[in-house]
C-alpha cells in the first residue's frame, strides 16, 4: 500500500541507532528485523546514541532483553556492560514500586476501598511477563469518586501529602479534575489516584465504573492486584497516547504487548466501544502506529479502514516523523495540542476540546495563583494567559534542550 511504502521511506531515513531500537522491539519471530539488527549492529552503530534512544522512548529494558538474549551479535562488551547496569537499577527499582503498589492496595483494601490499579507495575506483569520489563517512574490508581476524601485520610495516615485536596475542593466545581497526586517525604515517587481515566477536556476512555465490572486480576509480587480488562486495557492505552500527542515509542509497544500477550482479544467488543465513545480514529492510529513501529499482530480489517482513512493515514506518518524528530518547541506544541485536537473525530468535538482545555479553569490554576471568591470569575482571564506563559516557557526549554547531549538525535 502507498502509505505503508512512504512509512518505511520514513522510516528508513531514521539514523541507523534509532533503526536498531526499532528491530530491537519487533517480534522476535520477524527473521527481516533479526537480519535487520545484525546488519545494524555489526556496522559499529554509536552506542551511546543507542542507549539515549532507548531510554527517551521509554524502551530501554526490551532493548537490552533483545541484544543480551541474542547469539553472535558484535556487541562492545563496555556498551553491553552500561546497559546492563541501567537496566539492574531500574529494575531494582521497579520493584520497590511494585512491593509499595501492593502495600497501598492492601491499606484501601483495608479500609474497604475499591481501587483498581493499572499502567506501571501491573501492565508490566500483564503484558510484557515482569516488572523490570517496562519503564515507569510513578503508580496509578483508579478509584471511584466518592471515595476520594477517604482515600486522602488512609494515605495521609501513612504519611503521604495531597497535592491539591482540600476539605472543601470538591465545593468549586469550576475546578473540576480526574486525578490527584500524592507525594511522601522520602517516598519512591508519584502516587496518581484518578476516577476518570482521561481529563474531562478529553472524554474518550473508557468509564471507570465499567472498568470496575470488568476488571480482571494479575498476580504482583504474589498478591492478586485488580486491574484492567484487555479490551478497556487497550483502548485507554490508545486514548491515552493520543491526549498526549504519541511522543514516544512505548506507547506502540504497549499496544503490541496487549495485543500479543491477548491473542483472543475481544477486537469487535472494542471497535464497537470505540464507535460509542467517539474515539474510533484514536483506536485505528494506536493500531496503526502498533503495527508499523512494533509489529503488533492487528486484525486485517482494522488495518484496512485505518488505511482506507486519510485523516488516520496523515496523522500516523506525521507523528512518526515526530516521534523520532530532534525535541524541539514546536514539535511538544504540536504533540501536547495539535495531535489530540486532530485525533478527535468531530468538529464539535474539536471545539469542545479547545473550549474545555484552553479556558476552563482547573485545579491547576488554582494551584497557581489563589484569588477570593468574589473574584473566582477572573480565573477565565487568567487560564490562557497561564497557558500562554507555559507554552512561552516550554518553546525557550525545548529550544536549550536541542544543544543538550542528552536529547536523541534519530532523525538524520
């Protein structure tokens, strides 16, 4: 097809460090991405490089599983040595998280507290078989909303601190949000407790309250932690990506991972949410985007309408050339807004977008500056010109991060 062959064009112009990483998360059956890694290795790729890629994609681990569990291949012993030292840390790492998501599952479940856990540890284990096999650096909860003010006393009791909480937050509704963050003095990282699976200016996912009735259980750490069936598993996963604008590799090989670790998936009962939600388009770019980058096994007739859609077809090409671009200021403008905004498949729901996320006000602004009541009304001024001082801020950080050596140069 025309569009596969400008991908791989795309893709073939990809500095040959960034190309590696590519065959290193490819299926392990796939002999031209086996072929591929040994012709890329053996021509003394920049190792360094390679490491920076991997990480920025948050594919580091499946990279150095790949090239340390492969015979023959002319790996430097000094680079191999690197890379196994960041994974071990990682992985020890990792699983500390672990052991720390299921001791605050126990302390809610304690207290007679519903919380499902997903993405980190858990899509780890689920998905790609161990907790050192995918990047995460916080945990994420979902409970349900009315259990919010009693999920911040059992963890503030174990020394945790809401970000935002206040007795009296739930009253402004102006400040509406879907997550709150904890932070422990000391702690291992970000608890992000959430009772929606996607802000409100991004209403895709699937409802928290369905997830609940079909939430299956994984075993973290011998303890059985409740989690996300596949079919909601893959659809927030796709919906998620997007809200954020695709900016890394990992998210095609989370996608990959489902839908190899699930071969009976549940592909009609998705596509059919999927059309009911509104986010159809986002379901057929994150397949897209899974088959292409990772060589997620697809049914044939999703593929097909993705490729029969020019607007999925458009948007898989360009966020591609971006994912692998320098960091630049207009590219995180273009992925924080422009992806999301033409991933969404109406108009108005493009205009319920820009109206909710540019000027509603949320807790954030609140955050930022707190004005009397009687002046609650100027939060409305106040959110663009917030947002137009943090897109300023970002386009001058993103500019100083091109000099940086630690931003990954993929495209050549």
């Amino acid at each position: 097809m025309a569009a596969d062959a400008h991908q791989s064009q795309l893709l073939g112009a990809l500095a040959p460090e960034a190309r590696l990483v590519l065959a290193c998360v490819a299926p392990e059956s796939s002999p031209a991405a086996t072929s591929q890694m040994r012709a890329l290795v053996a021509d003394a790729p920049d190792w360094e490089l390679v490491g920076r890629i991997a990480r920025w994609h948050g594919v580091h681990a499946q990279v150095f599983d790949r090239l340390s569990s492969m015979d023959g291949l002319p790996v430097p012993a000094d680079a191999m040595e690197r890379m196994r030292a960041e994974h071990l840390g990682r992985a020890l790492r990792s699983l500390a998280l672990a052991r720390e998501l299921v001791r605050l599952v126990r302390l809610l479940d304690d207290a007679e507290i519903s919380a499902l856990s997903f993405k980190g540890p858990v899509l780890a284990v689920q998905v790609y078989g161990a907790v050192s096999m995918r990047q995460f650096m916080d945990l994420d909860l979902l409970i349900r909303r009315h259990d919010l003010p009693r999920v911040v006393e059992v963890l503030s009791r174990d020394g945790y601190r809401a970000r935002r909480f206040t007795a009296d937050a739930r009253a402004h509704g102006l400040f509406d949000t879907s997550e709150e963050e904890f932070t422990k003095p000391g702690g291992l990282g970000l608890i992000d407790v959430h009772w929606l699976l996607s802000s409100p200016f991004f209403p895709y996912a699937p409802d928290a309250e369905s997830c609940f009735a079909r939430a299956i259980t994984v075993d973290l750490d011998g303890t059985r932690v409740t989690t996300l069936a596949p079919r909601d598993l893959l659809l927030f996963l796709c919906v998620h990506a997007a809200k954020h604008g695709w900016p890394a590799l990992s998210a095609a090989t989370d996608i990959a991972a489902v839908s190899r670790a699930y071969p009976n998936l549940e592909w009609d009962a998705v596509d059919d949410a999927a059309r009911r939600i509104g986010c159809r388009r986002m379901l057929l770019l994150g397949a897209t985007l899974a088959h292409r980058l990772a060589g997620a096994p697809i049914p044939e007739r999703l593929l097909s309408a993705a490729q029969s859609d020019s607007s999925v077809t458009r948007l898989a090409t360009d966020v591609t050339r971006r994912m692998f671009a320098p960091s630049s200021g207009s590219a995180t403008v273009y992925q924080e807004w422009i992806v999301p905004l033409r991933a969404i498949e109406t108009a108005g729901g493009r205009l319920r977008y820009c109206w909710l996320r540019g000027l509603t006000p949320t807790a954030e602004d609140r955050e930022f500056i707190s004005l009397p009541a009687a002046l609650t009304p100027l939060y409305y001024l106040l959110r663009p010109l917030r947002l137009a001082a943090q897109r300023g801020s970002r386009l001058f950080g993103a500019a100083r991060a091109d000099a940086s050596p630690t931003h990954p140069d993929a495209l050549r």
